[in-house]
C-alpha cells in the first residue's frame, strides 16, 4: 500500500470524507518491511479506511501485489474521485463573516417580510402567504449553512449534455453519460472544498452521490463551488422532475444547458426560466454542443437564445452590466469550457450568489403580493383614512337615525310652552288646564289612543319608525365604510368592511337607549326647561296687569251697586289697561323667548347628536381606524421588503 505522507495531509485537508485511493494488497501483509515497517495503529487506520470505503460502495484494488511500481496506473480517474462524507469538518457551518452591505440589506428586508406576514395572518389566508413563509424558511435555512460556500445547479432537458459539462468541469468522469435516456437519475454534487456537507444534506443527496474533482490547478479557482448535475427537466420519470424542481428551489444558482435542437423549447422556458426571471443575476445559460453548428451558426443560434430569453423578462448581463450570462460552447470537444470555469470561479469568490438568491426570491414574492397590498386607488400622501367629510356625514346619518332635529325642535317647544305658562295671562293659563284634563297627559295614553283609533291590520308607527332608523344607521355604516376603503386592496377593503358590519351589529339599540335617555327630558310634554333671569319681573308684569284688571272690576262692581260714587270711565279704563296689558306682556314675553327657546333647541340637538357621535365613533369609526392603522404599517413593511435593497455589483463580463 502507499504510504500517507504528511505532504498527503498537508494537500488533503479540503476533504471532509474519505479518499478513495487504489493500492495493492502485499503493502499490507506481513511484518516490518525495514524502514516503511507498518505499525499496529497504522494497520487500524487500513481497516478504518477499507469499511468506510466499502459503506461508500468502493471496492479493493485488485492487483497481485508487487512493491508498489504500478501504484501510478493504478491511481486513475477512480482514484481522484473522492467520496465526501455526510458530515463535514464543521457539520455545514461556519463562523459568520462580517455583513456585506448587500447582506444588510437583505437582512431588513427579511426582517420586513416576516413582521408582513405576521401583520398578515389574521387578515389573509394561509394559502396566500405561503409563498412567503416558504421564503422565510429557506432563507434562514440557507443563512444558517456555509456562507462560504455556492451551490450551482447544472439543468437542463433530456440529450443537452449537462452530465458531460458536469464531468468536464470537475475534470473526471462522475455523472455517468450515454445514449439512455434518462442517464441521470438523481442528483449527483460535487465539492472543491471542505464545509459543505450540510448545504448537500439539505438537498437531500446521499452519501454515496457526493464527490470531489481532480486536482488540477484550475481546480483551485473553483474552491468554494459546489456542483451538482440534476436528473432532466423533461424526463419521463416524475420521480426525476420532482427532484429538478426541489434542488432549483434551494441552490444558489443555476447553469442552464440547451442545445441547438432544443433551445426553444416550451417547457424550459414556461415552466422554468420565465417564472425565475427575477434570478438572472444567478443565472447562466449555456449553448452546448456548438461543434455541431458549421460556420456562423453557433453565433445566429446564440443571438436567438439571447432574443428569447429576453422575451421570458431575462435582463442579460452584456457589457458588465448585471444579469444572466449567455455563452456557447462543447462539454465534448472542452471549447468555451475553460470561459466558463473562469467565470463560475469568479462567481464563486465574489460570495454573493446566495444573498442574491434569496433577494430575488423575495423579490419574487413581493411581486406575488402586491396586489395584496398595493392597489390602483389614490389614497392620499397620509396613507388611507376615514375624511372629515365622511366623518360628518356619518354623524348626520345618526343624529338624522336617533332624531336629534326632531328632539331639538321638540325642545324649543317645551321652552316655548314653559315660557307661555309662566308669562301668560290666568284665564289663558286656566283655559290651558281645562283642556289638558280632556286630553291624555303621557305618551303611555297618546299610544292607548293611537291603538284605539288605528284601522285593524295596519302596522303600528313606532315599528315603521324603528325599522326606517335602521335602515339609516345601515346605510350610514356603509357610506363611510366604502368612504374608508377607497384605495384600498379588495382583502383589505374586506376586512375594513366586515370590521364596520360588526361594530354596527348592536349600534340601532344603543342609539335606541341614548334616544330614551337623553330624549326623554324634551320628548315628553311636562318637562321643565330653566328659567331665564327675566322670567320673574314678566311673571310680576302679568300679575299687574291682572291685579288691574280685577281692580278696576270690582271698581266697577262697587258703583253698580251702589257703594261707591258711580263715576264709569276710571274702573273702564282700568279693566281696559289690564285686559290688554296682559296680552301686550305674554306676547312681548313670546317675542323674547324665541331666542333662548331656539337656543336651548340647539343645546338638545347638539347634545344628543354629539352622543350618537359618540356612540358611532366607538362601536364603528374606532374599530376601522384601526384596521387602516394596521394597513398602514403593513403597508409600510411591504415597501420595505419590495424596495429591492442595494443590487450586488458584478464582475462577470
């Protein structure tokens, strides 16, 4: 067996697994063989060695022995595929580097998008922010793995010669290539550089697919990669597309392969590159097999690859501008595969390709939920809000519901009639009270004779009256919920919508309540408003005037029968002066008291509209202020995650 030198370690130590090395079998029998004498722990090593290379479905060299002259072709190809293990030195993880200020961003805007799903949860449906929380999770998936490392995916239809690039990039035959179709039957990766055995165990590849390139120096250029070939895009086999499309959700980026015959074909492009437009920073698309196109053609059916990714919303990344790379070239021949190693190195080292994975995936999303959160309505620079307009119309319809107007009137009445008895002549006032004894005296007995006088069959008027107040308080309710949805996205105006329906579910009764109570004082004749400082001496006036009136009266009565001098104008003029100054005061008191009576109106009016107010404000304007409260900040978080972040620069030419 060959020895393990020092120097073997010292070049080693990128493998994370075992190395798969071709000996023979005398290096390990017997004793001492002089100065390379084998030691006890050296030969448990071997055995070490041999079960792990055996568990990794290698097998033995099977030479005759010898003293090791054959060891150089032995040690072919096979040799110099390495079998990486299913846990790396340090298990997939890394110490994390300082951020970038690409990485920052992408941070925040991460941070975004989880507050805008949690904001969100209870307004929308799980199916709706799935894509979403799919993001979450594989960005902190991938966070927590290697940053030190990028997965490329290597993809394309059945016969486009993606295993040969595959093979051709690592420098050594690993994907197995051929006529049968499909050849490959699931993914196969392959690492140049130690860490990346929890990146490989989170695309589910085993063991036994994971292998290392030849050692070469262009090999070095690539430290970091990690290549994996995937099964057809287009194979008949579902079990293949599946995997196809589990790895692409979760690598880094992606190498298309097309070939001459099928680089327009529908299913890659409409199933695969249109949707990941967004990705063209990660992405690269190879023409292979250009050794078959004589002379120019490999130029014409490149420049109609680049027109039809461009139609897919594709940016191409000409003249260092950032975006998808188009090159042609021949896994078979090795013509463009250098370009492309050189450029695949040079994405690697730049260590960027996952945080520009994850930003266009979120870029991705926020397309997806935009018209969630963003619609074509002009809400205004504050955001959506319920106007002041609305806001007063809202209170009219309410004070209009709860008869505000009515009550006031009702009011000023009351103070009118108060007014009139205490400023009105006695015989007036008597007269008053003659005729409220033949009337009822309550509502309770207003209601017994509307009952009584009302034709068998015809709805009573309070129920009209309730169900018309109803109606009102509805339409209110709508009114300024539509008022409030304007701009709105339609899941947003929903919840708007039904929060404004809930709060309006018991708003009829509690007007209703504030109608009883505020209402009654004015509404039900007998009550008692305040009385205005001029009152008494009006009240004094009238007593005057009928203190004269009697006066000059019993004046009168004296000469008639005879116990006073019969002189007839005095005691006529008095009774004439009281007999019309009464009416002169009531009336001067009526005139007066239109402007308190108005004004004690307005008071109830204005009271019982600003209770209503009141009323509606709480159970429906507070509760949709709030649901637009909670709009705005998701609002806010979803031009945070949409803003985009700082675009990576990019080198690739």
């Amino acid at each position: 067996m060959t020895a393990v030198t020092d120097r073997d370690h010292a070049g080693d130590r990128w493998d994370d697994g075992f190395i798969a090395r071709s000996r023979h079998r005398d290096g390990r029998k017997g004793g001492a063989r002089g100065a390379g004498a084998r030691t006890g722990d050296a030969l448990l090593d071997d055995a070490l060695l041999d079960a792990a290379l055996l568990a990794n479905g290698y097998e033995e060299d099977g030479g005759d022995g010898g003293d090791g002259g054959g060891s150089e072709d032995g040690e072919g190809d096979e040799a110099l595929v390495r079998a990486v293990s299913g846990a790396g030195s340090d298990g997939g993880k890394a110490p994390a580097p300082p951020l970038s200020p690409e990485a920052r961003a992408l941070r925040t805007r991460l941070d975004a998008l989880r507050q805008l799903v949690g904001l969100s949860r209870t307004r929308l449906d799980g199916k709706t922010l799935a894509e979403a929380g799919r993001v979450l999770d594989e960005a902190a998936a991938r966070r927590g793995l290697s940053p030190q490392h990028t997965v490329v995916a290597i993809a394309g239809a059945t016969g486009s010669g993606k295993s040969t690039l595959f093979n051709a990039l690592a420098g050594v035959q690993i994907s197995e290539t051929g006529l049968r179709r499909p050849t490959t039957a699931a993914p196969i990766a392959c690492s140049w550089s130690d860490g990346a055995a929890g990146l490989l165990d989170r695309l589910e590849i085993p063991g036994r697919l994971r292998r290392r390139p030849r050692e070469t120096p262009e090999a070095g250029a690539l430290r970091g990669m990690v290549l994996v070939d995937l099964p057809d895009l287009d194979s008949a086999v579902g079990a293949h597309r599946e995997h196809v499309d589990r790895v692409l959700a979760l690598v880094d980026a992606v190498v298309w392969v097309v070939d001459p015959e099928k680089y327009a074909d529908a299913v890659l492009h409409e199933r695969y590159l249109r949707p990941l437009a967004g990705h063209a920073e990660v992405t690269f698309v190879v023409l292979n097999q250009v050794d078959r196109l004589p002379g120019e053609a490999a130029d014409l059916v490149l420049d109609d690859l680049r027109r039809l990714l461009d139609e897919d919303g594709i940016a191409l990344g000409e003249h260092g501008d950032p975006g998808a790379t188009v090159l042609g070239l021949s896994a078979l021949t090795g013509e463009g595969v250098g370009e492309l190693r050189e450029l695949l190195g040079q994405f690697t080292q730049e260590k960027g390709a996952a945080t520009r994975r994850i930003s266009a995936d979120v870029d991705r999303a926020a397309t997806r939920l935009r018209p969630l959160y963003v619609a074509d309505g002009h809400s205004g620079p504050s955001g959506p809000e319920i106007g002041e307009a609305a806001r007063a119309e809202f209170e009219d319809r309410l004070a209009e519901a709860v008869g505000a107007y009515a009550a006031g009137l009702a009011a000023e009445r009351a103070w009118r009639r108060n007014a009139g008895k205490a400023c009105g002549t006695p015989w007036l006032r008597l007269w008053r009270w003659y005729e409220s004894r033949r009337t009822p005296r309550s509502l309770a007995g207003l209601a017994v004779l509307s009952a009584k006088n009302r034709t068998p069959g015809a709805p009573a008027a309070p129920a009209e009256e309730e169900v018309t107040a109803r109606q009102r308080v509805e339409q209110a309710v709508r009114t300024v919920a539509d008022a409030a949805v304007t701009g709105l996205p339609d899941p947003w105006a929903q919840a708007v919508r039904e929060t404004a329906v809930r709060g309006a579910e018991r708003l009829p009764e509690a007007l209703d309540e504030l109608a009883v109570t505020l209402g009654a004082a004015v509404a039900v004749p007998g009550g008692k408003p305040p009385r205005p400082a001029w009152w008494p001496v009006a009240v004094l006036a009238q007593a005057a005037m009928t203190l004269v009136q009697i006066f000059g009266g019993l004046w009168l009565v004296g000469q008639i029968v005879g116990v006073l001098e019969p002189k007839l104008l005095p005691p006529v003029l008095f009774m004439a002066a009281g007999i019309v100054g009464g009416p002169l005061v009531e009336w001067a008191c009526s005139i007066t008291a239109r402007g308190p009576a108005r004004r004690y109106g307005q008071d109830a009016e204005r009271r019982l509209r600003q209770a209503a107010a009141g009323c509606g404000r709480a159970r429906v304007l507070e509760p949709v202020a709030a649901e637009l409260l909670r709009y705005r900040e998701v609002r806010e978080q979803y031009a945070t995650v949409a803003a985009g972040g700082t675009k990576l620069s990019t080198t690739r030419q």
